[in-house]
C-alpha cells in the first residue's frame, strides 16, 4: 500500500475532509493495536479520539519526506495506550487483569472484523509459531523497542531479527496472498 | 550494505513497527533514499501489519468520528474567537436584572393608579348611592302624592287660563272637602319672573270675598310642582296670580293667570 502523501500534506494544511479519508483508512489498524493494550472497548475508543486528535494538533511536526506516516501514528497509538494503562483510574479498575496478546484477542473476537480477512488471518495467527506470537506482540502491538524486546525474550539482538523477519515473511505470505 | 543484505536484516520490519533506535533509523533511511525499489518491500510489510490490527480491533462505533469533528472544530474556534468572544451569560443575566427592576417600578406606578381608580370610584359609588337615595325618596313622595290624588276624597279639576293674560296657562286642584286640604299642580303656569310669586286664592263668589291660601313657594313644594296648601274653608272656586315677591294682601286682578270653580 502506497502512503497516500497528497492526503497528509492536505491535512497538514488543515483540511478536515483529507483527514477523514486518513481516519477511513488508519482507523481500524490504530484501534485494534489500542485494544490490545487497554483490553477494553470502552477505553479503547476514547483513546482512539484522543490518538487522532492528537495526529491532527501535530500533524506538522511529521514529515512526508523522512519516515512512514503509519509508523509515526503507530507510536502515538500506543504511547497514548500505554499513558492510559499506567493512569491510577485505570489500574484501579483493572487490578486483576491478565496479559493478553492478539492472538487471544482474535480467538475470542465474535463479531470479527468484516473489511479485513479476519478469518483467515484468526486461522493463521492460531498456527503461528509461540516464539513469533511473542516477537509481533511485542515489537508491533506492544512498541518494544528491539533491546527492549530482546532482553524481554532472552535472546540475541541478531536472533530476534532475523526470527521477528521470518514470522513477519510467514504472516505477509497469508494475509497478502 | 547492499539492497540484499539490508533485506536480510531484518531492520525493514522493525522499522515499520518503529523498534529501532534513532540512530539506526537514519542510518536505513540514507539506504533507502539510495535504493528507492525498498520502499514496496515497506509498503507490503506495512499493509500485513495494518491487515493483522484490524483483524484484533473490536466493532467501531461512527460515533468516534464524530466526537473527533467536534473536538477539532472546537479546538479551532477557540483559537479564533476565544478573545472577542461574548459573555452571552452575563448580559442575559444582567438584562434579566434591568427587565425585573424596571417591572418592579412599573408594577408600583400601576398599584398607585389604581389605588387612585379606587379612589375615585369609591367617591362616585357615594355620590351615586346619594343619588340613589335622593331618587327614591323622590319616587316615595311621588308615590304617596299619587296615592293621595288618587282617593276618593280627592276631586279634582281645572283652573283655565285667563284669556287676557294667559290664555295657554292652567292649573290643576286636588282638593279634600272633609279635611280642607288642596294640592295645586302648577306644572302648566308659565315660569315667575325675577322678584314675582305665584299666590294662590280661594274665592266666595256672593259676594266676591277673595282669602289668600298662599304662595306658590318651595316650602310649601312636595314634588315636581305640585304644592300642598292645608285649612282652606269651604271655597267655591280658586284663583292664581302673579303677585311681587312676599305676596298681597289682596289679588291682582290685571295679573289673573288662571281661575276656575271648584266642580259641586
């Protein structure tokens, strides 16, 4: 998928229809990586708003000419996750909670997602290897940085790469046929 | 590094999900301004990952949508009209204020008119009860004057104008024989003049013997013109004329105004 730069650029001078087409298309991706972490709808669509109202306050201070948009709204998905999960309310009301990765979520999805394959990718992901679920859950849903997840996993930097890209090669074989 | 290595590596896929340190990160984007054919090795990592969250996210509701319109647009109207814009709160409040001032003065001003109607109007109910009270005792003597004229002891009759003086006047005579008492009628004499009065007499006709009865005056007035006149003797006709004010001793013939006899 190419990065639709004419749609950030027109946001970025304010445009509010531009913005809705990214919304339209980030939406989802954003809200299923919130989810993972908050494990609650409720929680998780407040973060959202927050997520794209905070994309559209900083919008300038991304650059479609260095980096990847998604990788840019990717971390403020999560960090503002991650903020909401460390707030004393939240902890309070979710004391007893277990950790829980994208897989579990899929597996106990009912309305799985409808756009998207769901289910292919629920059959898949149900195969993958516990070493990748780990890797992915880590690096992608939970923002890890590579040291972070390395020494999280117990493995050498060099291994957790070279594993993290075989997983992800797996998964692209799968979802984009 | 060549295009494979870096392929190899490993950094592609954690640059997409953005796990690499800063460093790193610039040193890959200076490879991939270099060999621009990476950025669809990116783009597919991109869209399985993008494929792989929205296959984990819950239903999502339009609503979120909305809400972030609205916070948006807020935000922007902020910007712009937070300094000039009106305190709607305040001027309502204080209009409310005058408006119920101001009606508290109006209400006064129409409490003191109206305690000034009532005034008037209490004034007017005592004027009118007064003439209320004037017209039934006027009514009562009216009715009693007519009672009397009406009963049997009452004969009644008429004194005709003289010709020579007043051919157009008369007079009429209620009179009780058994207890001497006339009523007179002047309704049909013509007004006095200024400083005359009408003096009424009863008359013996052999020999013309004229007895004044008196005058027509207001004490002796019972209602609309009618005068009661009590212990005349035995007359046999009845005479009124025009006599200066006070009366005479004896009638003004030249002034007769009206003369008749009383019926047998």
């Amino acid at each position: 998928m190419e990065q639709p730069n004419e749609l950030i650029i027109a946001m970025q001078g304010g445009d509010e229809k531009a913005f809705s087409k990214l919304y339209t298309m980030y939406s989802e991706a954003l809200h299923g990586i919130i989810y993972s972490i908050v494990l609650d709808e409720g929680v998780a669509e407040e973060v959202l708003q927050d997520v794209f109202i905070k994309i559209w306050d900083n919008s300038k201070s991304y650059s479609v000419e260095k980096g990847r948009f998604f990788t840019w709204i990717l971390n403020i998905a999560r960090n503002t996750a991650i903020d909401q999960t460390r707030s004393k309310a939240f902890k309070n009301s979710r004391k007893n909670l277990s950790t829980s990765n994208f897989v579990d979520i899929l597996s106990s999805h009912e309305n799985l997602n409808r756009k998207t394959n769901s289910i292919g990718i629920k059959k898949f992901v149900e195969k993958l290897k516990p070493a990748c679920i780990q890797i992915i859950d880590l690096l992608y849903f939970k923002g890890f940085t590579q040291a972070d997840a390395a020494k999280d996993l117990q493995l050498p930097l060099g291994t957790l790469k070279t594993r993290n890209r075989n997983c992800l090669r797996d998964l692209r074989t799968i979802v984009l046929g | 590094m060549n295009i494979e290595e870096i392929r190899t590596s490993g950094q592609l896929e954690l640059y997409v999900t953005g796990s690499l340190p800063a460093e790193e990160v610039r040193e890959l984007e200076q490879a991939l301004a270099q060999y621009p054919e990476l950025r669809e090795d990116i783009e597919q990592l991109e869209a399985t990952l993008i494929q792989l969250a929205e296959a984990a996210t819950p239903p999502l509701p339009a609503l979120v949508w909305t809400y972030i319109l609205n916070a948006i647009r807020n935000v922007q109207k902020l910007d712009t009209q937070a300094t000039t814009r009106t305190n709607w709160a305040a001027i309502t409040g204080w209009a409310a204020a005058i408006l119920c001032i101001a009606g508290i003065f109006w209400m006064l001003k129409e409490t003191n008119e109206l305690r000034e109607d009532i005034r008037y109007t209490t004034t007017q109910n005592v004027i009118l009860e007064e003439q209320v009270q004037t017209t039934e005792t006027q009514l009562a003597n009216t009715n009693e004057l007519l009672d009397i004229l009406r009963s049997k002891e009452y004969a009644a009759f008429t004194l005709p104008g003289n010709q020579a003086v007043a051919p157009q006047a008369y007079a009429k005579v209620y009179f009780n024989k058994k207890d001497q008492i006339a009523y007179i009628d002047a309704r049909g004499l013509p007004p006095a003049p200024q400083d005359k009065v009408y003096q009424v007499w009863s008359l013996i006709m052999d020999p013309l013997t004229p007895r004044s009865v008196g005058l027509l005056e207001p004490s002796k007035e019972i209602e609309g013109g009618v005068y009661r006149f009590d212990n005349i003797p035995d007359p046999e006709a009845f005479g009124i004329t025009l006599e200066p004010a006070g009366g005479s001793e004896s009638p003004t013939l030249q002034q007769l105004y009206t003369l008749g006899t009383v019926a047998p």
